[in-house]
C-alpha cells in the first residue's frame, strides 16, 4: 500500500523541513500583508477631492476603512487609490459646508 509518509531519513536526505521547522500555528510572521492586497480594483466609483473646499479637519481620515487618505504634517494631500475601494464614506462625512469629495463613476476615468 503506497503511503505519503516520509521517513526521518527520507527529510534528512531531502534537506525538506521537519516539523520543527514549522511556525507556530496563527503565528503572522510578516506583517502588513493587506498593504500589498490592492483593494483598489473593486472600486466602481472614485472619490474626486478638491482641495480649495477643504479644510482639512480630517474627518474623512478618520473615518475611511482602508486608510486611503493621504495625510502629511496634519494636512489631506489625496486619495491612495491603490487601496481606496470606493465606499463614499469620505464623501458622506465630509462636513456639508465644504463638501470636498465628488463620488464619480470609475468608467469616466478608466473608459467605458
Ligand atoms: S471612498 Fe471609502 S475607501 Fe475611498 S477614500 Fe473614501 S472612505 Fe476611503
Ligand atoms: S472631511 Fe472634507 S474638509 Fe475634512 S479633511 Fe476630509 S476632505 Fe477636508
């Protein structure tokens, strides 16, 4: 009856790991994995910010769930759409007196 079980000898001779080489279960050992995962691509509608309406109170920074806005020294200097998935959250809680995000469908920008 064949068998996929390998010998102590079999892993020494192949220089394949032993279970000792294995991490430790739910072990993460590289982190920022959902930084290379481009969220990017789902995104149907893109937000359009305009920076004369903008007063930079960071609201939507707060609240965006992918972290897609770019803040430098305290100040929006736009939108990450690598990872910007296009919820509309920025735009909705973006105070009404400024208004500074447009939500636009990404076929006017990638063509129909
Ligand atoms: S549309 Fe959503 S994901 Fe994109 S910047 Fe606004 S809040 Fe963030
Ligand atoms: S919520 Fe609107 S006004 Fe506030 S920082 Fe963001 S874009 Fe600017």
């Amino acid at each position: 009856m064949a068998t996929d079980v390998k010998s102590k000898k079999d892993v020494e001779e192949k220089k394949e790991p032993g279970w000792k080489d294995l991490p430790i279960g739910g072990l993460i050992e590289k982190p920022g994995t959902s930084e290379a995962y481009k969220t990017g691509d789902w995104r149907t509608q893109r937000p359009v910010w305009d920076s004369e309406k903008c007063i930079n109170c960071l609201i939507c920074w707060i609240y965006c769930p992918d972290s897609a806005v770019i803040v430098e020294d305290g100040k929006v200097k736009g939108i990450d759409l690598d990872h910007c998935k296009g919820c509309g959250i920025c735009a909705q809680e973006c105070p009404p007196k400024c208004k500074a995000y447009t939500m636009v469908n990404e076929s006017e920008f990638r063509g129909k």
